[in-house]
C-alpha cells in the first residue's frame, strides 16, 4: 500500500523535500513507516532519534490530520492513502 508522508521544518530541509511517497506493507504501524522513511533518508532517521534525547524539541505524529501520541506510533495501523504528518512543535514567547 501506498502513504503520503508530508514533513514540516526542519525535516522537510533535511530530505529536500516537504512530501514523499512511501511503499508499505498491509496493516504497518506508523513505527515501521517511520523505519521505512530512516533507511530511504538515514539523515531523517538521526534527526527525528535526536528529538527524543533533546527535552521540547520532539516530533510530532499526525495521521489524517488526527494526532497518534508517541506511545500509540506501534499500534496506530495505517491504511491506503493515508497521510501522515511529522511536524515540530510549535515554539513561541
């Protein structure tokens, strides 16, 4: 099946691109969509593993528009056609 992952800045500088396509098997989870995404664009991978050790800086998971928590990215299936936001945080004073 195919998924349409849309990635907000910093990401989308990082991959060149603000939208990829990505191939997934039948019923994957966001967690092994984001495996996927890590082996096409490795430097991805380090940004979005470099979020976790840095407090406030995460990522986060939206699909369809509908926010997965960080602990629910194993279990969250996803479908055909599904798109699957990665955005930061929105910081502000």
């Amino acid at each position: 099946m195919e998924i349409t992952v849309k990635l907000g800045e910093p990401l989308s500088q990082i991959v060149g691109r603000s939208q990829v396509s990505l191939e997934l098997s039948e019923d994957a989870s966001v967690t092994q969509a984001l495996e996927r995404l890590g082996v096409a664009y490795p430097s991805l991978a380090a940004a979005l593993a470099g979020a976790d050790s840095r407090p406030g800086l995460s990522f986060q998971y939206f699909v369809n528009r509908k926010w997965v928590r960080d602990e629910e990215l194993a279990q969250h299936r996803l479908k055909a056609r599904d798109k699957l936001y990665i955005l930061a945080p929105i910081v502000g004073g």
